[in-house]
C-alpha cells in the first residue's frame, strides 16, 4: 500500500471535473488477500450461480467490516462529502465467467444508469448534485477491459440532462471508458455518474465491493439502524459512520461537535473546494 500523502485539493477538483477517481494500490496485497478469503467463505454458504450481489455486505464478514472506516480512503470521503457523513451501502459483487450472457436473478450486468431513488433525486437546471459516492475496491484481476469491469462516461455528472442515447451496456457509448485495475486499486464515483456493469465474457471472475458515504441526515441503503454487532466495539469514528450519533434525530442536521468526529480530517475549503459545490 502506498504510504504517499495525496494531494487532497488536485484529488477533489479531479473529483469535480471527471467525476471519478482511480487511486493505485489503496489495499495492500495481504489485505485484499484477507478479503479474498472472507468472500471465498461467503460464497462457500451459497448455491451455485454465475453472479452473487450482497448488499448489507459489512453484516457478512468482519473482514469487509474493517473497510467502513479504511485510514487510506477515510480522509478524502470528508473532503468528497463534508465531515457529518455516514455509511450508506456496502455491496459485494462477483460475477463468474459468462461468455454466453445467460440471464440471472442475481444480475450478471446492469445497463447504463445513475444511482439513486425512483423518481430520482430532484434535478436544478437539468443537473443532479452529489448525494452519495461509492468506493469500488477492486478484489480480483481486472486490468484488462471486458472482464466485467465497471463502464463509466467521464463528465456525464456535469451534462444537463444527459442520458446516453442508448442504456444497453453491450452497444458501446461514445466517450464511455471501461475501468480497469489491479487487485487492491479503487475507483471512486457518485451516484450522478452514469455507469454500468458489463457482461463478463473473459476467463476470469469478477470481483468488486463498493463501499459507499452519504450525509448522516439520509437514510442509508443497507439499514434502518446499524446492529449492536456493528456497534460493539467501535470506536468513535466507525460509531458516526455507522449513523449512531444521537438519540435525538435532529442532531442528524446540526450535530454537536462531539457528534462528528471525523472533523478532525476535515482540513477546510483551502485543500479543494467545498464538499458541496459542483464547481
């Protein structure tokens, strides 16, 4: 793992304009190593299929717990999303070999989309702000395109109302990208990019696990409350994250101070812009 400081204000404007990031060797290989074992557990519990989609993924293993509060990526999420911010999914994906698309209940590709509620999230001059953003560690060989990868079109965030002209993910779109990775790469996105997940026609199987951050005054995905198994032991950050700040739902909008402890890697406007501006 990498031990270089990031330039937190290059990686926010980056952020901004592109709407994606890809950060290189953010797990060690022991780590990804270690995850690796905790989804071959998981998928020896499970009935044979060629696509596995757990959401709630951090209930499933303490292995892929310990990525709710991961020191090398925790920092720019504050930076990303502000500091009153919490888990808001947690979803581990793998996708086997499938070079003759075979359709299955468990999702083998997704077309073109963006993240969010239906009806979607409120749109201002045709542009939807950044609600949510997803961490997608990649936990398997993906360096090659066309073994699963995620498909993003780069900027789309910014176009008002865009929509590509089509949403199946196997007629290429122009300006799409396919991401590519080694095992312990992530690529950072918010739910306002569109993306897709292709088919996997390779050799190889596919495996990725999203992590993702909202503001602790949205509901989260995998939850309605985080359980006293997540909770045992935590330690005050991962308590926040996992949205246990209060009794009172109102400090969800104006917490105290001792309620949101991951300002202490808030370091201000002046290392990028304001976590809520699409500038």
């Amino acid at each position: 793992m990498t031990t270089q400081q990031p330039d937190m204000a290059e990686l926010v404007r980056q952020f901004r304009r592109d709407g994606y990031l890809i950060l290189r060797n953010a797990l060690s290989e022991e780590r990804v190593a270690r995850l690796n074992l905790a989804v071959d557990e998981l998928l020896a519990g499970e009935a044979e299929s060629l696509s596995y989609n757990w959401y709630n993924s951090v209930e499933r293993h303490p292995e892929i717990a310990g990525l709710i509060d991961e020191p090398s990526l925790l920092p720019l999420m504050v930076h990303l999303l502000g500091f009153n911010i919490q888990l808001h999914i947690s979803h581990l994906t793998v996708r086997k070999p499938n070079p003759d698309d075979i359709k299955t209940n468990s999702q083998s590709f997704i077309n073109w989309h963006q993240d969010g509620p239906h009806p979607q999230f409120p749109r201002i001059h045709g542009l939807t702000s950044i609600y949510y953003v997803k961490v997608g560690y990649i936990l398997s060989d993906m360096s090659e395109p066309d073994r699963g990868n995620t498909k993003i079109i780069p900027g789309s965030h910014l176009k008002a109302d865009f929509s590509p002209v089509q949403t199946d993910v196997d007629v290429p779109v122009q300006g799409e990208i396919q991401v590519c990775g080694k095992p312990g790469d992530a690529f950072i996105f918010p739910q306002n990019l569109w993306h897709a997940g292709a088919p996997n026609r390779s050799g190889f199987t596919r495996r990725q696990l999203f992590i993702g951050y909202s503001p602790i005054w949205m509901r989260p995905i995998d939850y309605h409350r985080a359980s006293d198994r997540l909770l045992e032991g935590a330690s005050p950050i991962r308590r926040q994250l996992l949205g246990d700040i209060s009794s009172n739902c109102f400090k969800y909008y104006v917490p105290e101070e001792s309620m949101v402890p991951l300002k202490s890697l808030w370091l201000g406007a002046g290392h990028g812009h304001d976590a809520y501006s699409n500038e």
